[in-house]
C-alpha cells in the first residue's frame, strides 16, 4: 500500500489536466493511497480511520477523458472526501491507462468486502447500503451506464458530461435513461463543450427518474477541454462543484432531506447563494 497524506501542512497535488500544481484543501486530514486489493485505483479516506464514529458512505468516481490519473482532480475528491465520505476514483495516482466502466463497480465490490473484514481498517466503517457513482467527461459516460445497470447505486453525479446520440463512448448509451437512479447533471453553462448531450440527457430522461440539471455559468473561462467543460474541478477547495456535489451527496446518501430546496428550480439554493448557478428539476 502507497499512500500520501492530503493535510493543512502545504502538501500539493499535481493536476494532470491542467499541468498545474494546486495546495491541498485546507480541511480534515485526507489521505490518498493505491490499495493491494484494488491496485488499479486510487482510495481517498480519512486520515485517522480509527477517529471514524459514523460510517462513511462510498462514492466512486470516473475520470476525465477515462484515462487521467487519479490524482488528476485531488484537490475536488479530497473536499468530498473530508466532507464524510470514501472516495475512490479510477486509475491509480500517477496512471494514465483506459478506464472502463466495470472499474467503478470493482470499486463498489471492494468497499463491501472491506466493510465486512475484520482484518481491514475499513471494517464496519463504510455505509455500503448508500454508494453514488461520479465522474467528469468520459468518466461521467461511465458512471452514467453503471449507475443504470447496478441498482447498488442510489445516486449518479454526471459532471461536465451527457450521453451522445450515437452512444459507444464510455460505455453509454441513451437506453441507460431508462434505468438510472436520481440523478444530476453539472455543466459549466453554454461554454460546456458537453452542455448539449446534458440538455438532450435531461429532456428525455423518463418520468420516474428524479433528475436535476444545474449550471454554474463559466462562460469567461471560455470554450474546449479546458474551459467552462472543466468546471471548478481544479479551483481552490474544489469551487462550486464540491460545494454543490457535497450538498447533493448529503442529501442523497445522509438522508439531509432540507438540501433537496439546494436544487429545486422553484427553491434553488445553490442560485440564492451565488447568481452563476441555473437549476432545473423534474419528476420529484
């Protein structure tokens, strides 16, 4: 087991998107580390596992362009992660190799049989009954077909990303809709090259899927990869899109039933608390 610990002491993550270097959150303590039983992706937990009182409950995210390393978006899956969850993101941290979309269920077996092992600093300290998958880009193709075909999954997160009309890439296809849980989509507004496969995703989704589809309006930042479509997955603590995510998983996975106004387009908290945000909902 490798690991390196993301704290308040001025260690930094290197952001493989982007080629900058960011300071880690200024948070918890985190660690990230690869683990012997799950060699091909990269665990985010608290530092002190023996301090953990309340179970943590399993997010699992997909990488962008389902090839960047795990490490690619630290800073974001480290604010999550000290936010009370297990985060495990594909790739291991310095790994650029294809990701698919079994990667993410390899991720939510391995947090079940390390819950339930008495020899694993996990035991007993994971809620396996409360997992969401999430991902950017491509890896949000991905956690949109395995969020549809794994009913372990009580939540998908798709960031910057929506099912292309033709389907094929990361697995996706539009038949995915059909059997997908509650579900957001998160844009960086028109500028998001995946704004268009969002929008198409969020009209045809069918009745009884719960669904949101919030835009944080990143039009300065301009178009392509690196643009509004990289939202503020790279930004200080994460930006806007943790603190939006984290709402989100509260109210998915702990039951915080009062942050379901936070994306509601009458109510709309995440736009009462910063006039870049856009919301819309259906079926709830």
């Amino acid at each position: 087991m490798k690991k390196l610990t993301i704290a308040t002491t001025g260690v930094l993550l290197t952001s493989f998107l982007t080629g900058c270097v960011y300071d880690a959150p200024d948070r918890a303590d985190v660690t990230y580390e690869t683990d012997d039983n799950l060699p091909r992706h990269t665990v985010y937990r608290p530092t002190d596992m023996a301090s953990v009182t309340s179970p943590l409950p399993v997010v699992a995210w997909g990488v962008g362009g389902c090839t960047l390393p795990g490490t690619s978006v630290g800073v974001f899956l480290a604010e999550i992660t000290a936010a009370g969850y297990l985060v495990v993101s594909d790739n291991n941290p310095l790994a650029t190799n294809p990701t698919n979309s079994d990667m993410m269920l390899e991720t939510l077996d391995w947090a079940e049989a390390q819950n339930s092992d008495p020899s694993s600093i996990y035991y007993r300290k994971l809620d396996t009954e409360n997992m969401a998958l999430m991902g950017h880009s491509c890896g949000g193709l991905q956690a949109l077909h395995s969020g549809a075909t794994d009913p372990r999954v009580d939540t998908v997160i798709a960031v910057g990303s929506g099912i292309f009309e033709s389907g094929g890439l990361g697995g996706a296809s539009k038949e995915d809709l059909l059997t997908l849980p509650s579900t957001l989509w998160m844009n960086g507004g028109p500028e998001d090259i995946a704004y268009p496969q969002a929008e198409s995703d969020f009209a045809e989704v069918p009745a009884y899927v719960p669904a949101v589809w919030a835009n944080y309006d990143l039009t300065e930042r301009g178009s392509g990869l690196f643009g509004a479509h990289n939202g503020t997955l790279n930004d200080e603590a994460g930006g806007e899109y943790a603190r939006a995510s984290i709402l989100w998983l509260d109210f998915m996975l702990k039951g915080k039933s009062d942050n379901q106004a936070q994306f509601m387009q009458d109510s709309c908290g995440l736009c009462n608390a910063d006039v870049k945000w856009t919301v819309q909902s259906k079926h709830w």
